[in-house]
C-alpha cells in the first residue's frame, strides 16, 4: 500500500471485489478470505487484503467465471460502442478481470503495493498498461475518457476513504464514469463491507454529471450461490455536454 495515501489521507480501502456481502456471509465460510477475516483482528481494508495478495491469493469470486465474463461483456461493448480510448480503473486488485478486457489504453491504481507489483508482472511487455499505487499518480497523468470502479464501493468502510475515492473517481474522467457495486445503506458483519447509496454521494457532489444508464446484474445475489452471483449493479455516467 501507498504510503503517501495512506497516511497522508487516511485511505485505508478501495479495494473490489468479493460479493460475499451482507448476512449471506455467514453461509459462506468455506470462501477462506471470509472465514480467515473472521478469525482475525480487522485493522482496516488495506491491511487485510495487502496481506492477502502476499499470501498469493486473489481478489475473490466477482473477478472469475461467469461474474468476470459478464462484466467483461458489458464494459468492452461500452468502450467499442462510446469509442473510448483510455480507461482508469480505481481498484485493479489481481489484475484477473483485466485479462478479459479490451481496452485500447489502460491505467490500473490500486493500495495494495503487492497487487500493482502483481499486475505489473502479469502484463508485462503489454506497453498499452500502466499500473500504480494509489498515492503514486504521476502529476501529468491527466484524464482518461473512461473512469472505472468495479467491486470497490462496498469496501470503502471509512467514510473519509469513501468521499476522497468518489472524488478521485470523477476527477480522473473526462467523459464517462461506471461504477459496479451495490447501491443501498447498509453496514454488514463482514468488517470489511459496508453498503451504501453512493448514487446520492454523486447527485449532491457532482453536479457536472449525469446519469447515463443502468444495467441490473445477469446474476443477481444467491445466498445458496454467493460465489457465482453478486449484489453489484452497473451504473453508468456522462459529464455534461458528452
């Protein structure tokens, strides 16, 4: 993790995926992230999943199979239909839902050093990819048509992580923003999940925004099947005049 972010602005999370949320976790222990977070002191979102790309392990069942495919569906068909040419991703965890995009230009940010170290390698020689740790951003870095959240909203437990990310996510954009998550208030017995409406964050902050559309999940949240299904819906936003 980013020392800079961290210290510097108390970003202790934005971390994506995992939809083992609310008290479907308790009908989950086999996942091992849920039940090894259950026998450990939480210290905040960057702590627990920096350890758990140290140990090898992945950013959890929303970035594989069929969850990954049908993201992967809808946001390539975006990028080619609105004709984007650079993404920005907040929260580029293992870098596995990369695998499955298309995307002409990319930046990856994540808190976890071991994560941007990971993507890094995992794309290497790939000169269209760049990865960085949240609070390493070059200063001429500049806008991407296309700002992307995916899996992260719901794991930014601090309020103050929260806000800094929300603003970071529309500053970085010069057109569209798509946010992949759930949207309703809520708090969890997962330490590391916390719901909320951020659409009503985005209304009252951003005022050169628009909704641009809404697309529910193919496979909505199952708490018989919590590893294939999810409570993240794609919301989509344009700056005005776009």
């Amino acid at each position: 993790m980013s020392g800079r972010w961290a210290a510097n602005s108390g970003m202790k999370s934005f971390i994506k995926a995992v939809p083992l949320l609310g008290a479907a976790t308790a009908k989950v222990s086999r996942w091992p992230l849920v039940s090894r977070l259950r026998n450990l002191k939480f210290q905040g979102s960057a702590s627990f999943w920096e350890g758990v790309y140290q140990k090898g392990e992945t950013s959890g069942p929303g970035s594989y199979g069929r969850l990954a495919v049908f993201k992967a569906e809808i946001l390539n068909k975006f990028v080619r239909e609105k004709a984007v040419n650079s993404v920005i991703e907040f929260g580029c965890g293992d870098g596995a839902q990369l695998e499955l995009a298309t995307y002409p230009k990319y930046v990856g940010v994540d808190v976890s050093t071991t994560s941007v170290k990971r993507c890094s390698s995992l794309f290497e020689g790939d000169l269209t990819k760049r990865f960085y740790c949240a609070g390493d951003l070059p200063k001429d870095l500049g806008r991407s048509d296309l700002a992307l959240s995916l899996d992260v909203v719901y794991h930014l437990v601090e309020n103050s992580v929260f806000e800094m990310y929300m603003r970071r996510l529309f500053d970085f954009s010069e057109r569209y923003v798509i946010v992949y998550a759930s949207n309703y208030d809520g708090f969890t017995p997962a330490a590391h999940v916390r719901h909320r409406r951020f659409t009503n964050w985005i209304e009252k902050n951003e005022p050169g925004w628009r909704t641009d559309g809404f697309i529910p999940n193919r496979y909505p949240f199952d708490p018989h099947r919590p590893e294939e299904t999810s409570h993240a819906d794609f919301y989509f936003f344009a700056r005005n005049g776009q």
